[in-house]
C-alpha cells in the first residue's frame, strides 16, 4: 500500500510526513518529484507543507500548474484519498480540488505556535481514529492560513458536514468569530480543515505530521496518518 | 584593460588600504595592480576577511579536544556526536547590513550561516539568533526589531529549517548599531565532511547557484568600518532569495551524497574573490578563471563588479574529473545553473581573464594567507574604575520586593520572546523536543536516542565593566543552559562584536575578553571549534559594549530525556544549586529599578563552575531532577518565578540572608547556580550525591498552589498570584511594541 508524498520545489515538511508514515506507521513511501506524471502507484497521495515555489505569486498558485498536479486531480476524481497540510493545502485550493482561498492571516503575521482544534467528522480515512467532537492538539506554522469561502460555499460545507477540523478552545467551545482569541488566524466559522467533494480529499493547516511522536511531547497526531495507513489496508 | 580606472595610491585608499597595505600589493603583484585586483585587494585585506586585527589574539582560544572533528579555518566548525555523526555549526555576524536595512540584513544573515554548513555536506537542522537592540522605547528600534525578526523568519521560515532558540538584549548602547548573529547547526556524517579546497590540478572550478547581481559590492569593506553620520550604504547590502537557497541546499545536499566533488565552498562575504582565492591556498593550488562565463544577472558587468557582488545564493565547487554532466545534470533538478568557469591550476595564482585580456593575475598564498596582520595598541580605558565604583549600600532597599519582580519579569531582556519565536517556524523537521522558552533548545537526533542541546548566551554588561569575567562568564552560562537542559557541553562557537580595534581601549575589551572565553573553555572543555569577528560596531566614535556572543552545542546521552525548566507536580521539592553572594554589580536589577548600568559584575569561579555542572549532570544520570533552571538575569526570583510560570503553578520557598542584603539575595546574580526540583520521596538521595559532590546547595522549599511565595528571614517577602506573574512575563514585550507604534 505505497503513499506518494509530492514534492515540489521548496516543499519543506516532506520529510517529516515521510518520516511519520514510514518510521511511526510503517507505511511504504514513495517521494514523488513534481514534473513526474508517474504516481508510482500509490494508493494515497500527501502534499506536504513548505513553501512551493518560495510561495513567490501566491502560496501554492505556481505548484498547481506542476505536471504532477494533472494526476493528482485525476487522483482525486477517481476518489482516492489526497490530503494536503498546509502549503498542500494551499496547493488543492488553489488547483481547485478544495473550496475556498487561505489569506494572510488576520495579525499578518507568520504563527507558529500549538493550537487547539475540534475533529468534527470521523468518517474519513485520517479522522477516522478520533472520536467526534474529541478535542486535540496540533501545532500550525503559517502566514496564510485564514480560510475564506463565499456565503454559499461556506453554508454548503456546514450542511454537507464537511468541515473536518476547526479552531476552538481547549473544552471545545468553537471561536465565537474571527476575531476570536481561539481563532489563531481569523479562519471563516473557525475553519482548520475540510472535505471535498467525496470525502477523499482533505486538506488542513495545522501539522499532524509534527505531533506524532511522545518523544516531541505530543502525539495528537499519530492517528491522523495511522488512520489513513489502516484505511489503505482495509481496502486492499 | 581599458575603460577602468587608473589605480593611484588615492583610489587604494579610497578603497580602506593603507598606504602600506598599497605598497604590500604592488610589490606581491610587482607592478601597480590593475582595478580588478584594487578591489581584490581590499576585500580580501579588509578587516572582515582577513582577521587583521583579532588573527594574533584568536591563536590563544583552545580549538582541540577528542570531541573536535573540524577545528576553525573551514566554513563551520564540527563535534562528535556519536554513531560516526557529527554536530557542524557556526555562528556569524550581520551586524551593519542589519542596521542599514534590517529586513534584507537579517534575511542574509541567516542565508549565510546556512551556508556555510551545508557547504560542510551536513543537513542544518537548527538556527538560533543573538540579537541587540536599543530600548523599545524609541520607534527606530521597534522597527529594528520588528523587521529583523520578520527577516530571519522570512528566510528560516521558507528554508525549513526551524529557529529554535536565542537571545535578545536593549541597551542605549545598540542605538546606532544593533546586533545580529546568526547561528547555525547541520547533522553530517564525521566521515563525509566536505572542505573548502581546490585540490586537484587541471580540475573544473564550477559556479553554481544563483545568478551574479551588482548587489553588496563592498559589503565586506563596508562591514570593516565605522557608521559616519549619513552615510547612503543601503546598496551595499544584498537582498536574499530563500527559495533560490533551499533548491541550493537540496542540490548541495544531493550532489554530495554521490562521489562527484574535491571542494565546495560558499560566495559569502567578498563572493567569487573568497571563495577562489581561500579553496586554492588551502589546497596549494591556483585557481584560472574565465569571467566571460559567469553566469551574470545584470548586462554590462565589468571584472570588479562580478569579484565583489555579494549576491547570494552561489557557491563554488571544484568537480571530480569526468563528473561535470552529473554536477550539471543535479543542479537542473533543482533548476538551478551549474557553469565550468575555470580549472585548479599548479601556478599558485589567482589568474583572471576577460574578453581574451588577463584582468588578475596574484599568487594566491600571499593574498590570502600573508595578509597584513596587527599588534594593535592595547590599554584599559581610563574610565572603568570610575563604572566599577558603585556604592551599593548608598542605595536604598526596595519598599516591595514584589513589584521588583514584576518588574524585572516584564522588562524587555528578561521578558518572554513568545512575540518573537511564534513568527519563526521553530518545529519543523519534527526535531524540536525543547521548544524556545527553555534554558536551551532540545532537539532529537533521528535514528539515535540522543538529542542536541542549544544555547546563545552573552550579557554584555558583565562584558563592559569587566570584559574578561564577562565573557568567561558567556561561556559558562551557555554551558549552564545546556546542562539545565540535561546535556553535556561538547563545544562551541563565537561571534566577536566589539568597536573600533583602531582604538586600544576596543583591542583591551577584545583582548581582556578572548583570555575569558580560553580560561572559561579551557575549564569547561568545551574547545572552540568556529567563530568570527565583528570590529567596528560604531557610529561617530561611539562603540558598542563588548559583545561577545557564544553559541553551545551540548549532547543529551544513555537515553536519557530532555529536562525543561517548568515546575512539574504539587510537592516537589526545590533545590537552589551553588552558592549566592553578594553580586549586585552589572545586573538587571540595578539597572531596571536603580536605573545605574554599573559595579563589579560577579566574579565567576571557573572551578565551582564545572563542579556544579558536573553534580547536576550526575542527578540528571540518576533520573533524579523533574525540573531544572539556570541563575542568570534577575537572579533567584526571577528563576523561581520563570520555573513556576512555564509550569503553571505556585511554590512556596523561604530563604535566609545570612549577611546579605534582601536585595542581593533575591536578585543578585551570582553565576553557578541553578534551581531545580525533585519529587519529595527522592530528596533524600539527592541530597546525599550532591553532599559527596561538595557544591553547596540547599532545599528552600517545594512546588505549591497558585501563587509564588518567598519568605526571607522568615518574613514573606514576595507574594504574587503565578498567573499576574506570567501575564506580565508573556505580554511584556508585545505591550513595549504596540507603545506608541
């Protein structure tokens, strides 16, 4: 069950979520170069977080017109599973495989810091490890990470539950407004991460990938990737 | 060649050589130069380059020990970390860029240092930063501030290599020229370690990277001299391009792993000048360059423009025979050029030639390795006794020793960096076991079960009222970080800022402050594997407090964890390590609330130093401490108090003056000491190894409830709710920026 992580030029979480899949879960990587048309056959594709192209334009505007990007939305249509943290999920919205935009966040600033999230849905591979509701940890590291949707795509996602994850505070009360002080980056309706059309694909700022691990003290993260490796198992 | 200019004694002065600087070129040349080997000239003798007037004073610094894998004179220092790896690191300077243009100076910093280790063939895996401002009461230095931390962030950030720790400092004195050192750590493999050599006659000299620009011609002058009153320098800084680094780095990283490479050494400081003459002294070879095909980002550029950019992002190789199509074939990947500009040469010079003409033509060896050298003038300044003079019984005692502490915690230097380090990404590469805030930064070695403990410490106070205590105690405080952090320090690197060494009050600070580092190092056993000098930090005539930053680099070993500084459960027991004495003079206190930047700073016992080290090091074996701080600015309450506020809990201790004032026993700053606590059912085995050690220590009390409780003499002396103690800690700084902004 190979899991091909994308790396386009400046990619720099790569290896982290390589890391995790390989050494934690004990999945079967395959670094995929962007100006590849082979997916090498993998069953489950990530996009890393980084900084594609140096994020000169705009945070994944240039990844999205990498060749590999034609077999990643193929990939997706197909629906099978796609997910892109950060920078990759800058890079599926912007290809169009993901609603909305992520701005600059609210203060202008770059954030790195540990947030706290609500995992709303757990019928996916990469939620299904949690329980509904289950409040955790992870941390975010982004200067463009505020969602934003138009009304109408906003209100489809509430009513398709198909917001994954989103900011709140540690009993899990959701951030009240953008302004909110549990809303690190001024997200729409608190949004960290969602769905797209089937489920398939998701994508999410905050990184699992870096919260995986008792030894970095936090190991919230750790089902998000073990669920996708034991999704993959399931289906073979 | 025609069109440049005619060289004259006048115009090699303009260019900072002296006139027997000018006569030593043009007899190693044996004729008048030409204009290219003018400006060859004087970046490779400026100050920055050629160490001048530090090389006579740095022999005197230990560089050797087992430990030592590469010693100084390659791009960064290495230790052994075990397993055949290594730690390789360095730190340097960008002072005057960062001054001049702070976002672009700081940027470059950063780009720079991360050179210079990947150049090694490590991975870097860590920056840290040592920064100095002026108060954030003027907008000038909030703007500083600001836009230098959004400059490292802007580079660190995109190159992915997380910005794990550091300091910051205000003092008037960083006024006019505050301070940026950057300080980087790679992982390699001891056995793989790239140097910076030209070896192999008739081998192609490669260009690789980025683009040559007409930016930071003269930089490396620049940043060998005073600040006038309004000068224009901004075209002599460079402007970074992260990305353009980060393909570099994954090239480097890549072509090294094959067999394709004799040397490689990044266009730093005096780019293609320093890159080609030092790869071919240390070689004893000559290097041949064509500069028709230098890749070029600007048409028209002349010899002199393209032997002194300072454009980033461009290194130097020397390819392995036959091996050039796969450096090319790499650096495509990577969508970077890769250029065959000339071959090592057995002639021992530095040829250039341009549009068929010989532009250059220098024996390499007296241009790098016999450049001028000094015996400044030394002399204590006249006006030291009269700032060592300081009557502490003519001040009077606090009213409320709790206001004290609330103002020390939000003073800017003692403050939480929490504003700064959440704008750097400090977790990428899933390394970071110690987040910023700590004593020092933790990070996991993968594949082993060892970590890197990180620190960058200097108070340059100590340092002006007694530079020779006050930069052994640097050293010994980074040490302390380390093993607060439960490591054991292995070596470390320096960053030099200092004044004026045309100035023999500057040379005795710098001279008086090299003996410390030795001394300290010698004791410590930690050998100075890189570092670097920054003079002339100075405008009209004012020069900065010596700041002599040093960069540690410790090992956490025997599968032991990380110790942080937060207190951890109800009812552990806190341990005050080391003796404290009456040490008011040069500290935080004295100059936040007296308002007096003065006295003598506190004599540190290089001996007592290792000991304590030692002892905490052996409770650390035992798995007998739950936390650990170091004693340093704002003394012992404000440590208290750090340790409860991390750990979001109140304690409760009680001390005794034993002929001390309150206010030296709450707030002085003797060195050697550290708290930490362990939980009460082992107090008694602590006690008893640390009596056999002989360092003094003693139980003041235990971790407790909500507030923070300290009596002295039996009386509560300060009792502060630990949450308006952390409100005031973790605000402080962003209220000092917002103040008036």
């Amino acid at each position: 069950m190979p899991i091909g992580v994308v790396v386009f030029p400046g990619s720099n979480c790569d290896h982290d979520v390589a890391h995790v899949l390989s050494a934690v879960c004990g999945a079967d990587v395959r670094m995929l170069w962007h100006r590849s048309h082979d997916l090498e056959g993998a069953d489950a594709l990530v996009l890393p977080g980084g900084f594609s192209y140096g994020d000169y334009l705009r945070a994944g505007a240039m990844a999205k017109v990498s060749p590999i990007m034609a077999e990643v939305a193929r990939f997706a249509r197909e629906g099978r599973p796609v997910v892109g943290i950060c920078n990759g999920f800058q890079v599926l919205v912007e290809a169009g495989i993901l609603p909305g935009a992520l701005v600059r966040n609210r203060d202008l600033r770059f954030i790195c810091r540990d947030v706290t999230l609500r995992v709303e849905q757990t019928d996916s591979p990469c939620t299904s490890g949690y329980s509904r509701g289950q409040v955790v940890r992870f941390p975010i590291a982004h200067a463009d990470g505020n969602y934003q949707a138009d009304a109408d795509t906003l209100k489809r996602l509430e009513d398709e539950a198909k917001v994954a994850f989103r900011y709140c505070a540690s009993d899990g009360t959701s951030a009240s407004s953008r302004d909110d002080a549990h809303n690190p980056n001024g997200s729409a309706n608190a949004i960290a991460g969602i769905f797209g059309e089937h489920r398939n694909t998701l994508g999410l700022m905050p990184h699992p990938e870096r919260c995986a691990e008792e030894i970095l003290g936090n190991a919230d993260g750790r089902p998000f990737f073990e669920g996708l490796v034991a999704a993959l198992a399931g289906v073979a | 060649m025609t069109g440049e200019p005619e060289v004259t004694a006048a115009l090699a002065e303009a260019h900072g050589l002296t006139a027997e600087e000018y006569e030593r070129a043009v007899k190693i040349v044996g004729r008048t130069p030409t204009y290219t080997e003018l400006g060859i000239f004087s970046v490779m003798w400026s100050e920055h380059c050629s160490y001048k007037s530090s090389r006579i004073h740095l022999g005197r610094l230990p560089t050797e020990g087992p430990q030592v894998v590469q010693g100084p004179g390659e791009n960064a220092g290495a230790v052994d970390i075990g397993d055949g790896l290594c730690a390789v690191f360095k730190m340097e300077s960008h002072n005057h860029p960062s001054f001049i243009e702070p976002f672009q100076g700081a940027a470059t910093g950063v780009g720079g240092i991360l050179r210079d280790v990947f150049t090694m063939g490590a991975r870097p895996i860590a920056l840290l930063d040592s920064l100095r401002f002026g108060p954030l009461t003027r907008p000038r230095n909030r703007y500083l501030l600001s836009q230098v931390v959004a400059g490292i962030a802007h580079y660190g950030n995109c190159m992915g290599v997380p910005t794990v720790g550091g300091e910051v400092y205000f003092a008037d004195i960083y006024n006019k020229n505050n301070l940026v050192n950057a300080f980087c750590v790679g992982l390699a493999e001891s056995a793989r370690l790239f140097k910076g050599v030209a070896k192999g006659v008739g081998n192609p000299v490669m260009y690789v990277g980025a683009k040559t620009g007409r930016d930071g011609i003269h930089g490396a002058t620049m940043a060998s001299e005073e600040f006038g009153a309004d000068e224009e320098k901004r075209p002599t800084v460079q402007v970074g391009d992260p990305f353009t680094e980060k393909l570099l780095m994954e090239a480097c990283l890549e072509l090294m792993a094959g067999d394709h490479i004799e040397g490689i050494q990044d266009m730093g400081a005096a780019g293609l000048t320093s890159s080609s003459c030092e790869m071919a002294s240390r070689a004893g070879t000559g290097v041949h360059l064509d500069l028709d095909l230098v890749p070029c980002r600007e048409e028209g550029m002349v010899p002199y423009e393209m032997m002194l950019s300072e454009s980033q992002e461009r290194m130097l190789l020397v390819a392995k025979p036959g091996h050039e199509d796969q450096v090319r074939e790499i650096f495509a990947k990577w969508e970077l050029e890769a250029v065959t500009v000339g071959v090592v040469s057995d002639d021992g010079r530095l040829k250039l030639t341009f549009r068929g003409g010989t532009v250059a033509d220098i024996p390499v060896r007296q241009l790098a390795d016999e450049a001028p050298k000094y015996d400044r003038p030394v002399a204590a300044p006249s006006w030291i006794e009269a700032l060592h003079g300081l009557d502490v019984e003519a001040l009077s005692e606090p009213a409320d020793f709790g206001e004290v502490l609330g103002d020390l915690l939000a003073s800017p230097t003692i403050a939480s960096k929490s504003w700064i380090f959440e704008q750097y990404d400090h977790m990428v590469r899933t390394n970071t076991a110690v987040l910023p805030g700590s004593d020092a930064a933790v990070l996991r070695i993968k594949g082993t079960d060892r970590f890197l403990a990180l620190s960058v410490d200097c108070n340059s106070r100590y340092c002006l009222l007694n530079p020779y205590a006050g930069a052994a105690m640097a050293v010994a405080e980074a040490a302390r970080n380390v093993v607060a952090s439960g490591a054991r320090p292995l070596g470390i690197t320096d960053c030099l800022n200092f004044g004026n060494p045309e100035r023999p009050e500057v040379m005795w600070q710098f001279a008086m402050a090299i003996e410390g580092i030795a001394d300290a190092c010698k004791a410590l056993d930690t050998p100075v594997v890189s570092g670097n000098v920054s003079f002339y930090n100075e405008t009209m005539g004012l020069g900065i407090y010596p700041t002599p930053a040093i960069g540690m680099v410790g090992l956490i070993e025997h599968g032991r964890r990380p110790v942080t500084l937060a207190f951890k459960d109800d009812g552990d027991l806190v341990v005050v390590v080391g003796a404290t004495h009456d040490d008011l003079g040069g500290s935080e206190y004295l100059a936040v609330w007296h308002g007096r930047e003065q006295g003598i700073p506190p004599m540190l016992d290089l001996e007592t130093a290792r000991k304590a080290n030692d002892a905490v090091l052996k409770l650390m074996d035992l798995g007998l401490v739950k936390s650990c701080h170091d004693v340093s600015e704002g003394g012992l309450a404000v440590a208290l108090a750090e340790c409860a506020i991390a750990g979001k809990i109140g304690v409760q201790v009680g001390l005794s003056t034993q002929g001390l004032r309150r206010d030296a026993l709450l707030f002085g700053e003797s060195p050697s000491r550290f708290v930490l606590t362990v939980a009460p059912a082992n107090g008694d085995m602590l006690e008893s190894v640390l009596a056999e050690t002989g360092v003094p220590f003693e139980v003041v009390g235990w971790v407790r409830g909500e507030r923070l409780q300290i009596g002295v003499d039996r009386a509560l002396t300060i009792d502060r709710p630990v949450a308006d103690l952390g409100e005031a800690y973790d605000t402080a700084l962003e209220r000092a920026l917002e103040a008036g902004g």
